[in-house]
C-alpha cells in the first residue's frame, strides 16, 4: 500500500513538473492558446521578442497581446520566445526554435530583427514572418522581403504630434524628450512631439521661446539608477512633464517623477496603469494591428513582399482619452487633429526632417538636445 501511495505522489509530481515546462521552460518563453492543440500541431503561432519581455507595458506587450488574443479566440497553441542575448544569433536561434517548435507565423517586434529575419525568409520560405518597426535588411540599407514577409510601421510622428499638443494646451512649458535609442521609432516620437508643442504654442498665441524641450536618448531601453537619476535631475531643473519614449526607461522616469511630484507620458500602449503619474500616452495600435495581420494568414489574405505605414488614416496611432489625465485638452480637440491627419489638412514631417531634434522647424519652441 506505501509502495503504490509513493507512486501515485511520484506520477503526480512529474505531472506537474509537465505542466511547468509547457508553461515556461528555463523561464524564457511562454505560452496561450489550446494545451491539446499544441500536442498535435505545435504552437503555430509565436512571437519573438527583442530588449523587452511580453510584460513590458510597452511594445513587445503590445504585440504579444495582438496574437495571443487571436490564438485564444480561435483555440491556437501559441508561445514566445525570448533570445538569449542582443545579437542576430541569438535572435535567428529563437526564430529556430520556433520553427521547430510548430510555428507557421512568427511575430517579430523591433529592428534587431532586420539581418535574422533577412536569413530566416529564405531559410523558411513556408513560415509567414510578421516584422512590426522592421524590414528584412543586411543591416547596411539593402532591403529584401520576400512574399513570406509582411512589415509594418507606424506614423509615430502623430502620435508624439499630439501629445505634444496636449500637453502645451494643458499649460506645461518646460517639456522634456527622453528616448531610449535613437532608431527611428523614437526619433518620429520625438520630432512629433516637437512639433505638435509648437502647434499647440502657436495656436495659444504664446510668444517665441515660450516652451522649451530639453530632448535626449539614453542609449538603452532600461529601467536604470541612471535614468531615474538624468529624470530626476531634469524634474528638479523645471521640466514639468517628460514623454518617455524608451521602452522600460518610463519605468524610472515614472519614479523620478512621483518623487518630484512631476507628470509623464507614456508610449506605444497605454500606460495610466504603471503610475499614478501617466497623464497620457502617445500610442501606436499594436494589439489590432498584430491580430489582424495574424488574421490576414488563417482568412487567406496574407500579403507579403512589402511594408505598409498605418498612420491615423488607418487608425493606426493614437492617445487613450478615456484614461488621459487632461483637464484642458478635450474629445473635441483630440478628434479635430486626428481628423486633420486623416484628411491632410494636419501634415506632420517623420525622422527625415532634421538630423538633430534641434533642428526639426519651429516658431516658438526652442530645443535643447543633450548629448
């Protein structure tokens, strides 16, 4: 009787041992979807990602939310990976392991995939890659995508546009940029963000040199004694509120924030929930359009070979005005810039306008780029 006691509690504990590596085996990837339908098939979706983690608040989120809910609602395995390191062999080694792990649609957030997936197109020909900020490339400015691939970027100058607008009609005239690296995601936030300042100065009527923006990349996407330190000590100079554009860099400007009793504003999804201190957040809609390029696949309408930019007129940007703090900027404005965009009244210029943030053309904001 002890003899079959010990080995029911033995069968129960590798079972659950079972359970775990499914879950997240060495704790670098995980999964969604249909436990049975990954026995049979695989996980035939999957998702890579690049600095960050599924649960960063931010773009890998974003992404991963988009495919996840299209696996759970149409009972499809799904899992992600996370490269052992920055580099294109540790990234081409998880597209790999998703290949041999069942994937027939791989998501890749971010440009450190631009040389793996250049290799990973011809490598797996049957496999639909989804690049979301990249095209395939060889890291020198030749692009190549193959009809497997399909490449998606956002208008982020929009975005950055107006929450730079907001925040100027919300009274706020010491601004302040902190981007993680300048790749030119951020660099559009940025110089969106400056523009849309001086638009909203403009319109205000308020004199040259009323705003200023003090404006810099980090270096990294790093929450960081560093970064909190360079947050705080901007809050400290007089920046009223920093748009954080660095991934978990917000993480420690959002602390340096409610230490000074200062605002931020998030980016790529909507971070109200990570501090108190989130007034908005300058937003590309990463979950619909991840879902519905996934979509694109499984409906028969997957179309590779090229890269598309959604932009306002495809809805693609965005600042959730249901959780904005603002108590000046309004619906009616937020609705009036965004149907400028769509129609061209509204034209804001990307990260080909100027070669340095204090060069990108104003009237009355002045811009102080720190190296």
């Amino acid at each position: 009787m002890k003899k079959r006691l010990l080995s029911l509690l033995l069968a129960g504990v590798m079972a659950l041992s079972l359970t775990a590596c499914v879950g997240k085996p060495g704790g670098s990837t995980g999964d969604g979807g249909n436990k049975d339908a990954d026995k049979k098939s695989g996980y035939e979706l999957a998702l890579i990602t690049d600095v960050g983690t599924i649960d960063d608040k931010s773009f890998n989120q974003g992404s991963w939310e988009g495919l996840e809910k299209y696996a759970k609602e149409n009972d499809i395995a799904c899992k992600y990976y996370k490269p052992a390191e920055k580099s294109d062999e540790a990234c081409m080694t998880s597209i790999d392991l998703a290949v041999k792990g069942g994937a027939k649609v791989i998501v890749t957030p971010g440009y450190l995939f631009e040389v793996p997936v250049l290799q990973a197109q011809e490598k797996y020909p049957d496999v639909k890659f989804i690049m979301i900020d990249a095209t395939p490339s060889n890291g020198k400015g030749k692009v190549k995508i193959n009809d497997n691939v399909t490449s998606i970027f956002y208008a982020e100058e929009q975005a950055g546009y107006i929450a730079g607008y907001a925040a100027v009609t919300e009274g706020y005239t010491q601004l302040g940029f902190m981007g993680g690296v300048a790749v030119p995601a951020v660099v559009r936030y940025g110089y969106g963000f400056i523009q849309g300042a001086d638009a909203a100065a403009k319109d205000l009527g308020l004199a040259k040199d009323a705003v200023s923006v003090k404006y810099t990349y980090v270096g990294n996407f790093d929450a960081s004694p560093e970064n909190n330190a360079k947050a705080a000590a901007w809050y400290n100079e007089g920046t009223e509120v920093i748009f954080a554009c660095g991934g978990a860099v917000g993480n420690s400007v959002m602390k340096a924030a409610e230490t000074a009793g200062k605002v931020v504003i998030g980016v790529d999804v909507d971070q109200s929930t990570e501090s108190a201190t989130v007034i908005t957040s300058a937003m590309k809609n990463l979950q619909p359009s991840v879902y519905n390029a996934v979509k694109s696949y499984y409906d028969g309408t997957f179309e590779g070979g090229k890269s598309v930019v959604l932009s306002a007129a495809e809805d693609g940007i965005m600042l959730p005005m249901e959780t904005s703090k603002f108590k000046v900027f309004d619906q009616a404005k937020y609705d009036e810039l965004y149907n400028g965009m769509k129609d061209g009244s509204i034209k804001v210029a990307n990260d080909t306008v100027a070669a340095d943030a204090k060069e990108v053309p104003t009237e009355i904001v002045t811009v102080e780029s720190i190296k």
